[in-house]
C-alpha cells in the first residue's frame, strides 16, 4: 500500500500519517520526491481500510502496489533515488544524470599495495576506493582477507589519499567492524540472498551496495534490495557483476540487459562490476564503455598496480594507468547520454 501526500503537505501532517500508520501495527516509510512525499507501508498481511488514512490531513490518495516488492518500486518513488556519498576529497553521486566510478584491489593485501594503487586511483580522478578486508572464496584455502587489518589500512587509505571506502561485509559480526570502518558497505553475490545479513544491513547506518546473486532473477534481485529497505535504510545502490551461464570465454556472463530493465521498475540506481563480470583484464575496458552507453549508474573497477603478483583476481584487475584511459571514455560516452561522471 502507498499513500500519496499533497504536494503541500507539512511535516506534522506526514508525521501524523507515519503514527496513524504505526498504531496499527504496521511500519511506515515515508520517500520524500522532488514534488510530494509518498509513504510506504509494509507489514499488512490483507487488506486496509482505505478511508482511515484517506481523511488524514495532507493525504491525496492511497493506492495498492501490485508489485512483491514496494519500497525499491516505481510506484513509490517514480523519479530516480540519487544516492550521494561524502568522501574527504568530495561527495559522489549515483543517479539521475550522474554517473560515480570506484576503484581499487580485490582484496586489501598489504598498505604498501593499498597505497600504491590508491595513489593511481586518485590520479584517475576517482574518489572512491574498493578492497576486501574480508573475502569469501570458493576454495577454503584461497586468501581470505586480512580481517580488521584490512579495516584499518582501508582507514589510512582514506586519511592519506583522501578517498571514500566500499569494501564487503560477509556476516553479521564483520558487518559491525565494516560499518565503524567503511564508508559503504558492500554485501556480495554469494550473499545476495542471506536475509539475516540483509536485515542487519537495512538497520546499518551507511549506504549499501548490493551484488546480483550468480543465478538470481529481476525479481529476486529486487526483493533482496527491499529487504534492506524494509528495515529502514534507504539508501541502497544495486550492482550488476555478472551471472553464470554455460558460456566458457569469460570468467561470468555480465548482463548488461538487467541496466534498463531495474530503471523501468525500481528507482534505485544501478551499477556495473565489468572485473567480476568478465574475470579478463583485456575486456573490463570495452564492458565499462558498454554499461556507460546502456546507462549504468556507476562502475565498480578492480585496479592493482601489480596485477600478476595479487593474491585475488589479479588477471581481472586493471592497472591505474588503464583506469585513467577508462574514466576519460567513459566521460566522452556519458557527455553524450546528458550525464557527469563524478
């Protein structure tokens, strides 16, 4: 269910359907848009009655949403959520007309490597910086991550090169450290579907960035991102890295179908992983022109300034160098589609 707000309408009155809403044992979510405030309500097991919020103060109309999931649908918020992310060298912006880049390793292997590459990233002209401190692997004796250390030297990253953190959260436990950590908090594909994690990430404090799961659906995708929102954090980015298919010439099958097919149903923005997505070091560059061109929110870019020695994913990890020639095609491309890389 959703209730329209009158363009007009004052915060008391807002309020007072959000404790209307509240009282009846259900949980509302109040999106404020560029015009009028629509507020979500989740928890109802049948049908409301319509006329006991109708004839509040302040409310137009209350409409049924059809959808499984309400507060990531169109229905709700009809023009795009533009996700803005404050970082010591200035914010960025996903959505709308703005297009945010992040970079940097798979995994946070030492602070010689992090700085290193962080260096190449900012030179890029990109503000935010990737690493995993904590890395789930298909091989249980595959580097895992280096924990809290890799915490703490994303943390020097930050206060040396001035750059915003994203890096993974793989459980309830690491989601604690990430978020005192972390300027956004990844949750990854294998975790897609881990709905305790996902609860605990909708009552996080920072922004989430939620990976397509290797065999998920639209729908199924969408559904875990309402998860997140149904606890009350709204500000979560989806990110496109790749699905499995039979196909054998790349690493993952990156779905650059799913870019147009989530903006026509969810106001969230949407990004890309071309590095998971390919797993070819060669075909990163071509896939982050073609996810900026099909209107991709943002790139996610594995960067290692010693690709052949990383101790994960280094043959899918660019060099800073190709991350600058990237950040200035994918500015052309986006100039083009009336949009600002950032």
């Amino acid at each position: 269910m959703l209730v329209v707000m009158q363009s007009h309408a004052t915060e008391p009155q807002i309020r007072a359907v959000c404790e209307r809403i509240e009282s009846l044992g259900l949980k509302a979510h109040p999106i404020p848009g560029a015009l009028r405030t629509a507020i979500g309500i989740t928890g109802n097991k049948g049908a409301l009655d319509l006329g006991v919020l109708e004839s509040l103060p302040g409310v137009i109309e209350c409409i049924p949403v059809s959808k499984p999931y309400k507060l990531v649908s169109r229905d709700v918020k009809e023009e795009d959520t533009i996700l803005r992310i404050p970082t010591p060298s200035g914010d960025v912006l996903f959505g709308g007309k703005h297009v945010g880049l992040v970079g940097g390793p798979c995994a946070v292997e030492t602070e010689e490597q992090c700085f290193t590459t962080a260096e190449g990233v900012k030179k890029a002209g990109v503000k935010l910086f990737r690493g995993g401190a904590y890395k789930p692997r298909t091989s249980p004796y595959s580097f895992q991550g280096l924990g809290e250390d890799g915490l703490k030297i994303l943390a020097q990253v930050r206060k040396h090169y001035g750059l915003g953190i994203i890096t993974e959260a793989i459980d309830n436990e690491s989601l604690d450290l990430v978020e005192e950590y972390a300027d956004v908090i990844q949750i990854g594909a294998r975790n897609m579907q881990n709905f305790s994690l996902l609860k605990r990430a909708g009552r996080a404090k920072k922004p989430i960035l939620l990976k397509r799961g290797m065999s998920a659906t639209l729908d199924e995708f969408l559904m875990a991102a309402e998860y997140v929102l149904s606890e009350g954090n709204y500000n979560v980015m989806l990110c496109e890295r790749g699905v499995r298919t039979f196909a054998d010439h790349s690493r993952n099958t990156l779905d650059l179908t799913i870019i147009p097919a989530v903006k026509k149903r969810s106001h969230l923005p949407i990004l890309v992983d071309p590095s998971h997505g390919t797993g070819k070091r060669h075909k990163v560059l071509p896939l982050s022109r073609a996810a900026a061109a099909v209107g991709a929110d943002g790139l996610l870019i594995e960067v290692h300034h010693a690709p052949d020695q990383a101790l994960s994913d280094g043959m899918q990890s660019i060099l800073p160098t190709e991350l600058a020639e990237l950040v200035d095609e994918v500015r052309q491309i986006a100039a083009v589609l009336h949009r600002e890389v950032n």
